[in-house]
C-alpha cells in the first residue's frame, strides 16, 4: 500500500487515470462531447495525486496552491465582468476550468519536485 502513496506511485495513478480516460473517450467515440478533452478531466487526478502527497512532504505548499487557485477564479471572474459587463456561467466556467487544468499541472509538478527533493 505504500507503493500508491509514494512520488512514483501518484505518477502511475495519473498514467493509469490517463489511459482510462482516452480509452473511455476513444470506446465511446460518438457519445462522448466534442467539448470536452482529456485534460479537462485530469485536473480532479492532479488535485487528488497532490493531496496524498502531504505526508511525504508536500504539506508545506498546498495551502498556497489552494489559495492560487481561489485567486484564479476571482481574477477570472473580474477579467470577465470587466471586459464583457457580464459573467455568463458557461464561459466563466470553460475558461475557469482550462486555467485549472494548468494550474493543478503545474501544482501538482511543484508538490512532486518538493517530495522528491
């Protein structure tokens, strides 16, 4: 059990997690939404894989990386009624979401670079 929460272990999980989306989005080829991509669904995985690697380490800078992403959706929401004078939830959330992509990406890369170091 130590395998699965370990640095190499949350890789696997993601690499397994990854192959089963593309396999679900390549079996259901005509039912599945054209809108939606693998990476749209990924960014629970990274959150996930982020969190488990808090007793080894990455305890340290997930706060800051939960308040970022809260960060992420205030400034979305202001860029958005700013320019548009309007926060239309479809848009609001496509463009929240795609930034969350990234930014669990990268947050999760930084929790692993910290474990591992």
């Amino acid at each position: 059990m130590t395998f699965w929460t370990s640095p190499g272990g949350q890789l696997a999980v993601l690499a397994i997690g990854f192959l089963i989306i593309r396999g679900a989005k390549r079996l259901l080829r005509r039912h599945w939404p054209a809108w939606l991509s693998t990476w749209d669904l990924m960014a629970p995985l990274f959150l996930i894989c982020s969190l488990v690697l808090i007793p080894a380490g990455a305890g340290l800078i997930l706060p800051w990386l939960v308040m970022g992403w809260m960060l992420i959706g205030v400034l979305v929401t202001l860029i958005q009624a700013v320019r548009n004078h309007e926060i239309l939830y479809p848009t609001f959330f496509k463009t929240f979401w795609r930034l969350t992509d990234l930014y669990w990406l990268l947050g999760f890369v930084s929790c692993f670079l910290l474990v591992i170091s």
